[in-house]
C-alpha cells in the first residue's frame, strides 16, 4: 500500500506541515505525549507516529463504528462516518501497513481523553474528531489542557464553509482563550497557548529549503504574524 492510498483528507502542504513541526519539536525538544483526536482510516496518525521517538507514545481517540449509536456526535457527522464504512479494524489494517506498531487506542468520545493524557504532557495535538461549535469547544479545551508549554494544536476544517462551528471554537479561543496562531494552510491552523515565534522560524526555514511550497503571506492577528503555507505556483 502507497501512503496515497490511504483514504482521508491530509494535503501534502499539510503532510509537510506536520513533518515540519515534529521534526524541530524531536530535534529541540525533550520527549512528549503526541494525542490525535479524531483518525478517520489514519492517515495524519501514520503521519505523526513517523516523527514519534522510543520513549514517546501516540494517543489516538476516536468512536470508530460506535459513532452510529453515540450521541457524542452531531448526527449528520454519524450518518456520514457510519457509510464511510469507518472502523477500528479498518484503522489498524492502515496504521499498521506502514508502522510496526499500534497507538495507543481510545474508542471513546475525545471528551474523555483527559482520562488517559497526563496534564501539560503532549507536544503535538492535532484535532478533527466533532465539528460542531460546542464539540471543537471542548476538543480545545482539552488541548490546552495536554500541552505543555509551547506545544502544538493543530486543527481541521477551520475555514470549511459547511463545519463554521469550528470557526467559533477557533475564534473564541483565540480572543478569549489566549491561543496564538502559528501558521496556517487551506486546511489547517497550527496554533499554540506559548510563544508562536520559534516554531514560526522553524518554519521558514524548512519552507525554504523544501522549494516546492513556501509563505506565501502572513496575517496580523492580535498583533502577531501568522504564516500562510501553500504551494508555489
């Protein structure tokens, strides 16, 4: 199996992104819990298990097939994953085609991953389980509530016309919240409750010398730059 192969929605300027971001973080960093909300059939979780060191481990948390029976998501969100034929199995037969290993497994609503990630531990979240307001609302609070100082969220669908509920989410913790935008693509927004200007040197750096994308513009928010990725061209 091909890594394209895998069925989901991460975009190669949102692979680079992650790969750009764990590599500074394993080589600048002491070692810390890596958490993904939300796997679909793993694709981003094969992604951040590349960059995951030996004496790191990486939570996965998702309903898998109980989607269809949970009132922990929106029900158009259930109708869509349950005919997507998502499930555990199907996840592990992905994960496991290109790493040695499985994560750790949290079949359960992402509320509950608090449960299993000690406090200010993680460096690396990234969040695509619920996309309603009040869901994305407490997938960030637990996010803030993972990460150590200067760790990472990254979050999907921020701008997605049909999902404005993680737009609220996303900007009620930006104004109210004190999250600081990093960097973000036409996908994603990379994020931190810590200082943005380090990992956004980082970034810079490794755009450049990846050649086949790059800033390609920045955005003042709250007085702060935030580094917009894409393709050349």
């Amino acid at each position: 199996m091909k890594f394209e192969e895998v069925p989901g929605w991460f975009m190669p300027i949102d692979q680079a992104a992650f790969d750009w971001i764990l590599a500074h973080q394993a080589e600048t960093e002491p070692a810390g819990a890596l958490v993904e909300l939300g796997v679909y059939f793993g694709k981003s979780a094969i992604a951040i298990d590349s960059h995951r060191r030996a004496d790191e481990v990486l939570t996965v948390c998702d309903l898998f097939e109980d989607i269809a029976t949970s009132d922990a998501a929106a029900p158009g969100e259930a109708r869509f994953f349950a005919a997507q034929g998502q499930s555990q199995a199907e996840f592990e037969r992905h994960f496991l085609a290109f790493r040695r290993d499985l994560p750790r497994i949290v079949r359960a609503p992402s509320t509950q991953i608090t449960r299993h990630v000690a406090p200010a531990t993680a460096r690396f979240v990234h969040l695509d389980a619920g996309h309603t307001q009040d869901l994305v609302r407490a997938d960030l609070a637990s996010a803030r509530a993972m990460l150590r100082p200067g760790g990472v969220v990254a979050l999907e669908a921020y701008r997605k016309p049909s999902d404005l509920g993680i737009a609220a989410a996303l900007w009620e913790a930006i104004l109210n919240d004190g999250l600081r935008p990093i960097a973000n693509t036409d996908f994603k927004l990379y994020a931190t409750w810590g200082d943005p200007a380090p990992m956004q040197g980082a970034i810079r750096r490794r755009a450049a010398a990846a050649g086949w994308c790059h800033v390609a513009g920045t955005s003042q928010v709250g007085g702060t730059p935030v580094l917009y990725l894409s393709r050349k061209g």
